[in-house]
C-alpha cells in the first residue's frame, strides 16, 4: 500500500472510531463525519467559487470551477448515512467535479434522519432536480445537459430520485453517477461478508441500525426509493458507478451494475482496487482519487 493510502486508511479508522464513541451525540457525528475528506490540506483546497441558493425550505449551494459552463449543470447529493453530510463538508470535492467535468455543481442540504425520515430527503432532492433544471448560477435558464451525481447514502438518493424522475414524467437528466452507493436495505451483498474485515470506516451491522433511523416502521426494504436495487432501469440514461475494491457496500454497486444492464441500460462500472469508501474525495492528496475524478469527468463529457 502506498503511504497516501496507509495514510487515508488510518485516517478512516480513527474516524470510524470516534463515531462510535459519539453514536449517542448526534450534532458531533455530523461534525465529525465533516472531516471525512480532511487526511491532508491539499484535499481543503477549494478551485473556483461557492454561493448559497435557496428554494422554499431547501438550502443549496452552487460550486463553481473557473471556466465551467453554467448550461452544463450536475446535482450533488451527499454522503452520510441519511443523518449527516453536509454543504460545506463536500465543497473542496466538488470543485474538483466541477473543474474535470466542465459543469457546474449544485450541492443539496436535503433534510437528514432522524429528524426528518424517508421519504423527506428524497423529496428534497426531486425538487432540487426539478430547480436545477430550469435555473442557473446566472438565474433562469434551462439546462443544455443535466446530471444526477451523490455518493453513499447520496449515491442511494441520486438513483431513487432517478426512478422518482421517471415514475412523476419529469424529464430524465443526461446521465447520472453513483459513487459507492447503497442500493439494498435487505443486507444482500456478500461483500458486506466478504470485505468486513478490510473496510477501514463502514461496519455490516450499520445498515441494519440504519432502518428504523431513516426508513421507519412502515417501509418495505424493497421499496426502490430505499433500495434502488430493486427499481426497473429499462430505458434510463447511461450510468456509472464508482466503488472501492476495499469496502463493504462493493457489491451493491456490482449487483445494481448487473441488474441495470440486464434491463438494456448503459452501465459504466469501475472498481477501484484496493481503494475504500467515497475515496474519490480523497483527491488530489491521493492519485487514484483524482484518477477516479478525470474518469468521471470523462464519462461526462462524453454524454
């Protein structure tokens, strides 16, 4: 392992068990899973300029790379399990996004667990897909290309809010990128098993601890909204997913990869080996993270 991945890996540990510690204080997990990214100050550097919207009761945030096309636009949906993540927290990744990808970023502050439980953050997200659509950094204007992008829980949200787009007739986005997702509440992928044991920051049981947090009682586990693994994807736009050789929720990207493609969509899957969860943010401090962000900038731009 090189040192910039010995060194994120120890970075994820040490997180992984401060949020133990902190699994009763709410406000500190989310400040802590704030430093997610932090391993190195390169990874702090913002590239262009960052700017607050609002939409009703939704907070967003445009990121901006130098020269980005502002009729090109990407909505982000974060990371967190469903109760953290936030604006500020991803603004250094996504002006990297922003930079390779040519387009620029809107990053949603969509309402979080427990406060707020499923469907309330996909909701949010719809809406935040609708707005993008028909405003820019520079007001209102539609879009020439329009992407849905998350990661994690937000790589979940990204693809439910796909399967919302078609079920409500809105207009699909161009293509839509899924970093690490969680696709399946029913705890189907083997690599739950098979990479426990090398998976630096995500435990097996946490999914299972997930369910009364964010989905309640009364949601089933295959409801696709919660576990885009079971949506039906004939006819959607291209899609990629991005996932770490080296964590647990590998498999839910490989079965939904799979599943997709089986149903005639045009699925991109890279696994990055030996690399762990959302890695990608980890740039430019780590050269497969950037590595990752060119090809999502490639995929982009090719659509």
């Amino acid at each position: 392992m090189t040192y910039p991945a010995e060194k994120v890996f120890s970075h994820l540990r040490a997180i992984s068990v401060r949020a133990f510690e902190l699994i009763h204080d709410l406000d500190a997990r989310r400040k802590l899973i704030d430093q997610y990214f932090c391993v190195h100050p390169s990874t702090s550097e913002i590239h262009g300029q960052w700017y607050p919207v609002k939409t009703g009761h939704l907070p967003m945030e445009w990121v901006i790379a130098n020269g980005a096309d502002p009729d090109r636009r990407i909505l982000y949906i974060h990371g967190g399990s469903w109760i953290s993540g936030s604006l500020t927290g991803y603004r250094p990744f996504l002006s990297r996004v922003s930079q390779a990808t040519g387009a620029v970023v809107l990053s949603v502050d969509y309402r979080l667990a427990p406060e707020h439980k499923f469907p309330a953050g996909l909701e949010d997200c719809t809406r935040a897909y609708q707005w993008v659509r028909e405003n820019g950094p520079d007001g209102k204007g539609p879009v020439s290309a329009a992407y849905l992008m998350g990661d994690s829980a937000g790589g979940n949200l990204a693809l439910s809010t796909l399967l919302k787009v078609r079920n409500s007739k809105l207009p699909f986005p161009t293509a839509v990128i899924a970093i690490s997702p969680a696709t399946d509440f029913t705890g189907g992928s083997p690599s739950l098993v098979s990479r426990a044991s090398v998976d630096p920051i995500i435990k097996p049981e946490i999914l299972p601890a997930l369910i009364p947090i964010y989905l309640g009682k009364h949601t089933k586990l295959t409801d696709p909204y919660a576990s885009p693994l079971f949506g039906d994807y004939s006819g959607m736009p291209p899609l990629l997913l991005q996932a770490g050789d080296a964590e647990v929720l590998l498999d839910d990207s490989t079965r939904l990869a799979t599943h997709a493609a089986e149903q005639g969509c045009d699925v991109t899957l890279e696994i990055w080996d030996g690399m762990p969860h959302v890695f990608q943010g980890f740039a430019p401090f780590l050269p497969e993270a950037s590595e990752a962000i060119a090809k999502i900038g490639e995929f982009i731009r090719q659509h």
